[in-house]
C-alpha cells in the first residue's frame, strides 16, 4: 500500500492476483494462507464483492455461534476474512459450495492454520489453496527487473545489464522488509512496526494458536536462536543449544522448543526450506534438515538487533541475512512460475548449494547467493559440481549477488543482481 496524492492508500499490484482468479474461474472457493501482515485482506479484497472481517467485528462471531451459515450471506465472492477464528465455516463453506454448484463462490483468509485436533472435512475439488507472503522488491516497485525466473527456467540466458540498485539499498529491504503496511516507510518506522509486531507474536498469538500458555521469554529467546541460524539447515536441537546459555539453566528445553517451532509453523512466521533429494549418480548421503528462513528476512534482522549500519559491521551475519531477503524472492517468484523451492546439502558438507528450484515435471536451475564478488568463482564450482552429480541437465546455473552488472560466464554460469531479478 503506498499514499496517493489524496492521501488515500492505493493499492500495489500482487503476483497473488493472477493466481487468485485463476483459482477462483477453477474451484468453488479458495483459501489464502499466509503471516499476518503480508496483504491478505486487500488481495482478497480486490476480488471480493461482500466481506465479513471475524477478527474485527463482534456481531460476526455472535453471529457465527448462533449459526456460521449466516455469515455466507452476501454477493460472490463472499470474502471470510481469519476464517480459523469460527473453525466450523470450513465444513459449512464446503457444504455451500456442494449445494451451490458454481465458481468463485468464497474467499477465505487465514494467518494460521488451525489446530488439527479440530474435525473438519477435506476441501479436495471445492477449495484452491494460494500461500501469499510479504512484498517482493519487484512487487514494493524498489526494482525494474530484466531477468526473470521463468525465463531461466526455460533456459534463458541473461544478457549484460547494470543493477541501479547498491548495497546499502539491500540494507534498508532487510531491515525494513516486505510488509504492505511499510511500504515507502523509514528504518523507524520500520523498528517500531517490528517491536510491536514481534511483541504480539510472543505475547499473544503464539498462546492463542498453540492453544496453551507459553513462557514470553523463553519464546523470544527461542526465535533469536532461530534468527541466529537464518539462512542455515541447523537442527532443532542446534537452535535449543543457542537459546540455552551457563547463565539460564530454565532456557528452553528440546521438549519445550517442538510446540512453539509447530505454532511459528502454523502462524506462518517460520517458512523453511526443505531438502532437495534429485536423481544422483552417486551414492551420496543428503541431509534432511531444512534450511532455517523467517517468513520475511526483517525479522531475522529486528531480532539480531541489526539495523543498516551495524550490518556492515558484520558482514557474515549480513551475508546471512540477504541470502534470507533472496530465499523470500526466489520462492514467490518461483511459486509463479509453478516451480518449488529447495536446499542441497551433502552430509558433513561435502557439496551444498544454496537452492534449487525444480518444475513439476523435473525441470531445475542451481542458484548460489553471494552478497559481493569475493566468492563467485567458488559458488560457480558448486553449482557445476551439482550439475555434474545430477542425471538431468540443469535449465540454467545462477549467482544471486549484491553486486551491480549481469553478465554469463566463461563456464555457462550466470551472474545475476538481486535488484534485476523478477517473475
């Protein structure tokens, strides 16, 4: 959302719109997932014809205990906005759309999921299911991309062009991120928006979904743990050990730690990214472990306590931390262009490469992400060494940098900014 000239909020452009329609002209109803914060409503908003809001409106709920058929009264699409709050509209939305027979019926939106100790019924052949998360660089229109993913992954090759945009522009997405609401914002803004945003995290909504009373403290201390493995596969008993020191013999235990990570889960806060298992000609042993990613790359900063400057006082946490702001695109990118998102990693690190987006039908590009140019011959080596262990030919092989100019290799690999990188 950015300031008209009125004053008014107008709306930016989603790469969820198409997929929403798309779904609407195909399913009965469509259910939009994703963390609160990241522009739900006002996507669904763009295609509803009637709303009812269940985290705002008290008659709604009153409503909904009297009968949750009530609130399906409206023109379609019938928006349903934080759904899981009256976890009994799923069923009787389903049974609507049945009896109904007709498309583009509901939308529903939801900031988690509920718990699966509620019955309900599936939603196969009445429900689509869209996952929306915080704004891409592309979508905040911070960027004019020339590269996209769906051409790379049928097998364009990029061609030599400068990136506008500079390091310390990369700096001020980390910390300031993706969120609709900060748009166009400052870094202050941004602090408190985060402060505020991570204290009802911790204070209230983890309670509310986990659906029992968890320790503020030790839940903070256990995000900062995982914050401090963004951008890493590290285990849940890597992250414990963080969040536990010689000074607090109460830190989170292994046992304690498994509900809050499954309630960041179905918040949404937490968005990792599971392991690649190709077609190798070798024997190699792969890892399991997903690698650690927030659902936007400013919480992993506002929770290290990095702001801009002291960024480029550490620059490994850094690099960390833009590889989080990459992951963020990469994934939304390529959900649009129908492809998925992965890790490699050889046990004991043998060969890792940073992502690898494959298609349904097995089609894949290798993507290494470095914030400068020191390492990009030896990200270049991993990504030809994984193109060798695979059967199938790579679509393309690509570097995600900081850096300013796109440019393809001697060796086939391809250089590519962030900032000219898009769908």
């Amino acid at each position: 959302m950015v300031e008209t000239q009125d004053g008014a909020l107008a709306y930016l452009p989603r790469l969820a719109d198409a997929a929403l329609q798309a779904e609407l002209d195909a399913m009965g109803a469509v259910l939009i997932e994703g963390v609160k914060g990241c522009g739900k409503t006002q996507t669904a908003r763009q295609r509803a014809a009637s709303e009812v809001l269940l985290d705002s409106d008290p008659s709604a709920i009153e409503l909904a205990g009297l009968d949750p058929r009530l609130l399906l009264d409206g023109t379609p699409p019938r928006l349903l906005d934080e759904w899981q709050r009256v976890p009994r509209l799923w069923d009787v939305v389903r049974r609507a759309v049945d009896d109904r027979r007709q498309r583009g019926q509901f939308i529903l939106t939801g900031s988690a999921t509920p718990d699966d100790s509620i019955p309900r019924h599936s939603g196969a052949g009445r429900f689509g299911t869209l996952r929306m998360r915080t704004m891409t660089l592309t979508e905040k229109q911070a960027t004019t991309p020339t590269v996209s993913v769906s051409g790379l992954m049928s097998g364009t090759t990029v061609s030599p062009t400068n990136s506008p945009v500079e390091i310390r522009d990369y700096l001020n997405h980390i910390a300031v991120g993706g969120w609709p609401a900060l748009v166009g914002g400052s870094e202050t803004d941004a602090t408190r928006f985060l402060e505020g945003y991570l204290n009802v995290i911790i204070d209230h909504d983890i309670d509310e979904v986990s659906g029992a009373e968890r320790n503020p403290r030790m839940v903070r201390r256990f995000l900062q743990a995982y914050a401090q493995v963004i951008s890493q596969p590290a285990t849940l008993a890597a992250i414990v050990k963080r969040a536990r020191d010689d000074h607090d013999a109460e830190g989170p235990s292994r046992y304690a730690a498994e509900p809050y990570l499954e309630a960041l889960r179905r918040m949404m806060v937490v968005d990792e990214v599971p392991a690649w298992d190709p077609s190798v000609r070798s024997s190699k042993r792969l890892t399991t472990t997903p690698k650690r990613q927030l659902a936007d790359p400013s919480l992993a900063a506002a929770l290290l306590g990095m702001t801009p400057t002291r960024m480029l006082t550490d620059l490994e946490t850094t690099g960390f931390l833009f590889e989080s702001l990459v992951a963020h695109d990469l994934r939304v990118y390529a959900e649009a262009a129908q492809a998925w998102i992965f890790h490699y990693r050889e046990a004991a690190g043998r060969l890792e490469v940073d992502y690898v987006l494959e298609t349904r039908d097995g089609e894949w590009i290798g993507v290494e992400v470095k914030l400068g140019r020191n390492e990009i011959d030896k990200a270049a080596a991993s990504l030809l060494k994984l193109a060798d262990r695979v059967n199938r030919k790579p679509k393309a092989l690509v570097i995600v940098t900081g850096t300013s100019l796109a440019y393809t290799r001697d060796d086939g690999v391809q250089v590519v900014p962030l900032g000219l990188l898009g769908p």
